[in-house]
C-alpha cells in the first residue's frame, strides 16, 4: 500500500501496480538536491570539494551557504537510503515469487557500474554510480538480516569513518607543526592542481577534458572511495532495513515512528551542522586544511540523521492532500531517476566545459541554483510527457533489460508520440 492516495499512486510504474509511490517522489526531490550540489563541481573542480563555498559574495554567497547547510551531505544520502530501500524491494519480491535473487542483482549492479564508468569518461569525475555498484555488493552479504541489526551495523559504517576523519582533521589542525605544515603542503598541492584542471576543464577540446576527467577521477575519487565505501554500504543498509520494518508500505500507520524520526533526525543533525558551518565556510587550503576537515566531518555526522528527518516530514507530508499532489508531481521523474542523473550531468557538462559554452568559474551559484530548477522543471515535465507513452525511462529500460535478461515492454499499448 502506498502512503499516497490511490489515484497519486497510479501516477507513479517497478511496473505500476509493483512500486511504492512514495519512493518514487522521494526519490525525485532527492535527484534535485543532488544536482544542486554536483553542479558546483563543474563550475569548480573536484579538488576544491572540502574546502567550502568559495570566494562567493552577495546574493552568490548567501545562495551558496543556504545550499551547504540545506542540501549538501543530505540529498546524497538519502538518495543512498533509496538505493538500499529498492534493493529490499527487489529482495522482498524475488523471495515471495520464489525467484532466485542473487544472480539478477549482481548482473543489476555490473550494468549500473558500467553507466558509471561511461559517465566518468564521457561527463563528470564526480560519478557516484560505479561507487554504488561496488559497495552494493557488500548487500548480498545482508540479505538474509533483518530488524536492528541493519541499522546498527548500517549506522556504525557511517558514523565511524566520519569519526576517523575527524580525527585526522583535528591531528592537522592541533597536532606538531611537522605535521599541520606537511598536511597543509599535500592540500596546497591539490589546490595548484585544481587551478590546472580548472584551465583545462574550461578551455579545453573534449580529448582534453575526457583525459582530465579521467586523470581527476583516479587521483580524486577513486582513492576517496576507500572512505566513501563503507559509508555508503552504512546508508544501504539503513534504507533496507526502513523498507523491510514495512514504514513505508503504510506511512499513516506508523505515523508516530516517523515523528519521532524527525524530531530526533533535526535534534541530532541541526547541531552537528551548525558546528560545521560554525568552524567556517571557506577555507585556504594551505593553511586551514585541518579546520576544513574538521568542518566537513561534522557535516557529515549531521547529514545522516538530517536525511533520516528529511524522508520522515515528506513521508508524514505525503499523509496530506497537498503534499500527496506535491510528491505526485515529481515522482515520474523518480521513476527516470538514471536518466535524468546521467542527462544532468550532459547539460552541466555542455555549459561548463570547453567542449561546450566553457563557463567553467563564470557563474556564480546564485545562478546555478536558478539552472538546476530550470532544468529539473523540464525534467519533470518531459517525465510526465515519456511515462504517459512509455512503461520505463530509456536507461531504465535498458537496465531492466540487462538485469532480467529479457526485453520489458516498452511502448504503451495505445500511446500516442
């Protein structure tokens, strides 16, 4: 059962009659918050992921701050909730079907590495989807746990690499001089490279920027993703175990888990967040590497539990006429949500980079923030427009295809172009 009404529900096709409607909205709004974010690191490189907001001011560094303490850390996370919630949906469907289970999620997760990889490549260093296909696998190792076990485990994969990354900020912040001056050199070095990259990314052919990329990805991201793993694996399996307690199969009759929730989520991540922006919002990577840490890491222990109150208050909106037509409104392009990822980073790649209008640096984030509405506008309207003739998005179609082995129906019967 669908904490939306019935008729916001139909809007909403695992096939139709399959999905959770709710997940679909959440998994909307989640897809904006997260380009709201990742745009910025097309306009800046990767290497300045960290070290703040920037030189913004005015209107620029207003917009720049409501998006760090409002959507940075949150929006990724609980698009990763999701990601663990529809592997318990895939779970739960294969085992009441009598279905072996195993073999079509490692061939789901192969493919979805494989769109990470073309995404790496051909658009952004900043990928998340290869990362999720590798620590995906760390899954199958749960599939048979149940009840708190998932989120105790799931809660200890977070907090404890946020905790360890603490503990280095403050070893480079408070610890011997030695120390502080070699971390402020290795950070000042990254800053040099990211004023290279910078270049490159804005004037270069694409030859150009696809080799920076890749270069960008194996130096930045990818030895991040020691880190980054198990943190994501933690949020999976969060997000599984919501699914399995079955909160979201009926929000109205646990309406007072997800109070609760929220209140606690707010309680515990408001704070952690106002330390991080307390500690600063713009750092010198030379010299302040350790108090940017610092700050970062504390982002990240009150951007779990903020996410968890985010999924709470639009799961109890959802119990409203109004909020059931709001997340209605968006759920069609959480239906689309590789798709629109994928073409996100298509667009921001053309503005940005040289290949394209080369504003790589020009635009502040007021306007960016202004381009990610834009754009996600269009998305949720041509997801409207393509599910009202189509059963899946292009590449969830694709991916459905890949996983099953077979070709999913395409075309509604009946539609017209």
């Amino acid at each position: 059962m669908s904490a939306m009404p019935p008729a916001a529900a139909s809007t909403v096709s695992l096939p139709e009659h399959e999905r959770i409607g709710l997940m679909d909205g959440l998994r909307g709004i989640a897809l904006a918050g997260v380009f709201a974010i990742n745009i910025d690191f097309f306009n800046r490189p990767l290497h300045a992921m960290g070290m703040g907001i920037g030189d913004a001011e005015g209107l620029d560094r207003a917009a720049a701050v409501l998006a760090l303490v409002l959507v940075q850390g949150k929006f990724w996370v609980m698009f990763s909730l999701l990601f663990g919630m529809g592997f318990a949906v895939m779970a739960r469907r294969a085992a009441a079907a009598g279905r072996p289970f195993a073999g079509r999620f490692l061939r789901r997760i192969a493919l979805l590495a494989l769109f990470g990889a073309m995404h790496i490549a051909l658009f952004w260093a900043g990928d998340i989807l290869l990362t999720y296909a590798l620590a995906a696998l760390g899954l199958v190792v749960f599939l048979r746990v149940r009840g708190a076990a998932l989120w105790v485990v799931g809660g200890l994969l977070y907090v404890v690499p946020a905790l360890l990354w603490m503990l280095v900020g403050a070893g480079m912040h408070f610890g011997p001089p030695a120390f502080r001056e070699a971390a402020g050199a290795e950070f000042g070095r990254l800053a040099a490279e990211g004023d290279t990259a910078a270049v490159v990314y804005a004037t270069g052919d694409f030859a150009a920027v696809a080799a920076q990329r890749v270069s960008d990805y194996v130096s930045m991201s990818l030895p991040n993703s020691v880190f980054l793993l198990p943190t994501v694996l933690g949020v999976f399996l969060i997000g599984s175990w919501l699914l399995h307690a079955g909160r979201l199969d009926d929000v109205a009759a646990h309406r007072g888990f997800f109070i609760r929730l929220a209140v606690a989520g707010v309680a515990l991540g408001a704070p952690l967040v106002g330390l991080s922006v307390a500690l600063g919002v713009d750092f010198e990577p030379a010299t302040e590497a350790g108090r940017a840490t610092l700050a970062a890491s504390a982002m990240m222990l009150g951007s779990l539990p903020l996410a968890l109150g985010y999924v709470s208050l639009l799961a109890l909106l959802s119990l409203t006429s109004r909020g059931a037509r709001a997340l209605a409104l968006v759920a069609p392009a959480g239906r689309m949500a590789l798709t629109h990822y994928l073409t996100q980073s298509v667009v921001a790649s053309l503005v940005f980079y040289g290949y394209g209008l080369g504003l790589a640096g020009e635009v502040g984030r007021a306007a960016q923030l202004a381009l990610v509405a834009a754009v996600f506008a269009l998305q949720v309207a041509f997801s409207h427009w393509w599910l009202a003739r189509f059963h899946y998005g292009p590449l969830e179609w694709l991916w459905r295809a890949g996983t099953n082995l077979e070709r999913p129906p395409f075309r509604r019967i009946g539609a017209h172009a």
